[in-house]
C-alpha cells in the first residue's frame, strides 16, 4: 500500500484498478510467483490452460490477501504457495474456476477501499461484467461478492452489479474441488480471528489518508460469508485463491492472539 505520488498523473480515478509498483518487494514476489507456478505446472506435465490457471489462482490468492490485510505483505506472500500448491494436486475445471476468483478480488477491493477511491459508474459496468462472468461459470458465490459490494461502501452506490448474479450458468459449472474445499474447511474455524477488529495503518494508494478499520474488517466478514456459501454449494473450486487468502490472514491473527495470551 502507499500513497500516490504526486509526480504521478491521475488518469484514472477507479476504485478497483491497481497496478503493481515493483518498487516493493511483495508485488516483485506476486510476479516471481506467477510465473514461477506456471512454470512448475509446465515442468510437472501440465498443459498450458492448467499452468496458467494454477499461476493465475496463486497470484490472485496473493492480491487478496492484500485486500483483507494490507499491513501485512508477509501474509500475501504466504498465500501466494499455498494456493499454488493447492493447484497443483487438483486437476480440471480450464480457466473458468479464475473468473469467480476476479470477481471476489474486485469485490472486496471495492468493500475494503483500498485505493481511497469511490466506486464510479465504470467500475460498477466492470463489477457488473465481472459478477456476469462469474455466474454464467456457475460461480454466483463470486458474482454476488461482486454484485452487493458497491451496496456494503460508504460510497458509489449501486444494485446494477448485483443484476449479474442473477445469471444462471451458461455452461458445465466448474463446482467444487477438494482442495478448494479442504481449504475452505482450514480457514472457517479461524474465522473469528479473521474477522475480530483490528487496527489498520496501511496507506490508501491514491488518497491522503490510512485505510480505514471499519472498511477492511467488512471485507474479511464477507470473505468468511462467501467461503461458508462456497463449501456449501459445492464453489470451493473458483474460490480457492480466496480460501488460500482468509487461510493465512487468520492464521497470522491467530497466532498473534496466542502470543499476547
């Protein structure tokens, strides 16, 4: 997280869009990470729809974690293996179970306000895109993280995106997977300690102020909600990286809580 510089131009004013400064050592680990999980999948027999899926499951285990704990980079790049790993011993689904995994990272970057930004009408067309994608694959849990999140800010209201979800899919739903669920069942135990308040320091990229609490504590409550909807329903396979994320966000708080006792 840092403030925006005020050498840089501000062309765009979205709440979701976030570019990865290389300037931080967590954001070179998210790209090391990338590429170095689909070149292992390559290396271990994987076709490249599977490679770039499990890559792309990682990376995106990485940037949500960053949303639900942004003080904390370590936990990002904690996430980032674990989901990796996960990919690796599980097998199908394509590209699809990553558009469910989208739309929970837009969704809950727009409920943490991390960038300091409102949500505009044009991040309310991509949540609504996003929310689409995700329920014509059979992921609503996704699509609805996407779909209620201009509903749960203070900010850039709007029940368009939730229209997505309503959906039905259009295809083979890429359903559950038992890593993805066996993730999900690591981290719903942990969930009180994911979701207990705590304070935040991390700056807003684009905003001269920190990130707020209250704003990031909502985002980890909805984490919890949607990995319970997704173990349920049988989504665990596109909510993997969010599975991966909450995993160790609430291990690291766990662990906390057992050193100040």
């Amino acid at each position: 997280m840092s403030a925006e510089s005020p050498l840089r131009p501000a062309a765009s004013r979205s709440a979701l869009a976030r570019p990865l400064d290389f300037a931080y050592p967590s954001n070179r680990v998210a790209a090391l990470g990338l590429l170095g999980s689909v070149a292992l999948a390559r290396l271990r027999g994987r076709g490249w729809v599977d490679a770039v899926r499990i890559g792309g499951a990682a990376f995106l285990a990485w940037a949500t974690a960053r949303e639900l704990d942004p003080d904390h980079p370590a936990t990002a790049n904690a996430a980032l293996p674990v989901a990796a790993v996960a990919g690796l011993v599980s097998r199908g689904g394509g590209l699809a179970p990553l558009l469910p995994a989208v739309a929970v990272l837009s969704g809950l970057r727009g409920i943490a306000g991390t960038t300091g930004e409102t949500l505009t009408r044009t991040d309310h067309l991509g949540l609504l895109a996003q929310s689409l994608a995700a329920a014509g694959t059979g992921g609503t849990v996704g699509a609805l993280v996407a779909g209620a999140a201009p509903l749960l800010t203070g900010g850039g209201r709007s029940v368009t995106p939730l229209l997505g979800a309503l959906l039905p899919p259009l295809g083979p739903a890429s359903g559950g997977s038992w890593t993805g669920a066996l993730l999900s069942a690591a981290a719903l135990p942990l969930a009180r300690d994911l979701t207990a308040p705590e304070p935040v320091q991390s700056a807003c990229d684009r905003a001269p102020r920190a990130v707020r609490a209250e704003e990031v504590r909502r985002a980890r409550q909805v984490a919890a909600l949607a990995l319970s909807a997704g173990l349920l329903t049988r989504q665990s396979r596109g909510l993997l990286p969010l599975a991966a994320a909450c995993l160790t966000v609430a291990a690291r708080r766990a662990g906390a809580n057992l050193k100040n006792t």
